[in-house]
C-alpha cells in the first residue's frame, strides 16, 4: 500500500506517519522510486503499536523507540526480550534506601517472595523496576501507620500470579514472535488499566453489597 492507503487504514496522518518514520518508530517503506515508497500488513501492525503506546498509554516517543528496540532484537531470548522492553517502560521512582520505611518494606517484600517460592523475583529485585515499585508503595503505606506486609499482600500476590499465567497464555496463541512480543507490550500498557478498572469496579460492587448506598 502506499502512503496514503496506510494513512486511511491506520487512521493516522500521513504527516504523524512521517515523523514516526523520521524518529526511527516505523521502518522505512520498500522504496519503488525516489518520491514513493510502499508499506504492507507490518508497517499497519507496527504503526497500530505505535499509536497505542503514545496515545494510550501516554509514553513518550524517546521510550517507544527504545520499547521497540528490545522488541525487534532477536538475537535475544524471549524472557531477556520481554523484560529488557518491559523495563523501558516509565517507571516510579528510585526508593531512598536511607529512609527506614524503606528499608522495612524491602524486608516485607523479600518475606513475601519467600512466603510465594518466587525465587526467579528474588534474582531479580536488585534491577527490577516492579519490585522497586512494590518497594515504594509499600514504605508509603507504612511511613502512614499501616501495617502492610508480607502477609496481608500474599493472596493479592497469588491472584496476580494467576493473572500473569492468563496473560502468557493468551500471548502464546499469536503466531509469530514478533506478535507475542508486541502483545506483552500492549498488555502492560493497555491491559494494565483494563485490570485497574476491574478491580476499582469490584469494589464499587462489592462496597455497595456490604453497605448499601446509604450509608
């Protein structure tokens, strides 16, 4: 197809797409003369990627170029490539290891990898932005008088395994690598939101259920 065609099919201007392709987001066409190119069912698929990542999930095109950098780098296996593209996704903060909340929520989240037989998480928490985060969400609880700890996390961290298995799942059924690459990443910028709606709505039900609604 030619520019416009990809254009009108993707829904997106042929100036975006342009730009996409100047900043290294999009591959280039097969060039058939020096003005025109032709693109095919990659270039669509890749720039359908491209826009969710930007428009949905807000990140920005410096991040995206590096996303699909450690997506489309083969030569490394599937684990190191999901989480290499994982990873370049934005992320929380680093913890201050100095603040003594801090420092006990690392001891509740390694006691909770424990508890779970997580050992893969264990070896990875020295780099691993989710375990940063659960680091951090967890000291802010605390540093507010809340006893959040290894205990009261294990069964949302057990739901959540379950969670990770549908979501390997279901990115297993695409055919191509490149496919199930792509879809881990439109899972965690896209399904992410899906599963915080679905909880949030869980609770509007399940509150409405205790209380009612006047109370």
């Amino acid at each position: 197809m030619r520019l416009a065609e990809l254009s009108e099919r993707s829904g997106v201007s042929t100036a975006t797409i342009k730009y996409y392709l100047r900043e290294g987001l999009l591959a280039p066409g097969h060039q058939i003369n020096t003005t025109t190119a032709e693109y095919d069912e990659e270039h669509l698929r890749r720039l359908r990627l491209v826009r969710a990542m930007i428009q949905v999930g807000r990140v920005p095109v410096a991040t995206v170029r590096e996303v699909l950098g450690h997506v489309d780098d083969d030569s490394l296996p599937r684990a190191i490539r999901l989480g290499a593209a994982m990873w370049a996704l934005p992320q929380v903060p680093e913890p201050d290891e100095d603040d003594e909340f801090v420092q006990a929520a690392h001891q509740e989240v390694t006691a909770l990898l424990d508890r779970l037989g997580w050992e893969n998480a264990k070896q990875l928490a020295t780099i691993s932005p989710a375990y940063r985060s659960l680091v951090v969400a967890v000291a802010a609880f605390r540093r507010l008088g809340y006893g959040w700890g290894a205990e009261l996390m294990a069964p949302y961290a057990e739901l959540m395994h379950r969670t990770a298995v549908l979501d390997l799942d279901n990115m297993e059924r695409h055919p191509s690598e490149e496919e199930r690459i792509e879809f881990a990443i439109l899972g965690a910028i896209i399904n992410e939101p899906i599963l915080q709606s679905l909880h949030r709505l869980a609770q509007e039900e399940e509150t409405t259920r205790r209380y009612g609604f006047d109370e």
